[in-house]
C-alpha cells in the first residue's frame, strides 16, 4: 500500500480494511481524520494514530481529542 511522492514514500491505509475497524474500548465505528494520519473515535474522545498505513489501536499510543476535534466528527 506504498505510493511513490518523489523521493519520499507515503503509506494509505486501505479503506474496506478501515470498515471492519472498531474502537478497542467501546466497538464503535472509527472515523479517519482530514490529513489521514489518525482513526477518531468520537464516543471516546480519543484518537489512533496511523503508522505507515498500520493503525495502532492501543491506548498506550492513542491521544485524547479536544471538545472543537470532537465536534468536526459529528
């Protein structure tokens, strides 16, 4: 799932794998931000972060979002 940006390379993460996606504490549906960087889950108030094109659902690693993050996803 690399595509080639001149020198660098960038990773995406595969959209039907992001549909069987859920959130690690509550099973809900995640949502993907606008850069495409991290998974949000809204009913936790917390974001994943996606780590060339893996996302990494351990809390260990999430951030918790603002109130005005929160609102963008709703």
């Amino acid at each position: 799932m690399k595509e080639s940006v001149g020198r660098k390379l960038r990773y995406q993460i595969d959209t039907l794998a992001l549909e069987m996606l859920v959130c690690p504490l509550t099973k809900t549906r995640l949502s993907i931000n606008a850069d495409k960087t991290e998974l949000v889950s809204p009913a936790t108030r917390v974001a994943y972060p996606i780590t060339k094109g893996v996302p990494l659902l351990c809390l260990s690693e999430s951030r918790t979002l603002s109130q005005e993050e929160i609102d963008k996803f709703k």
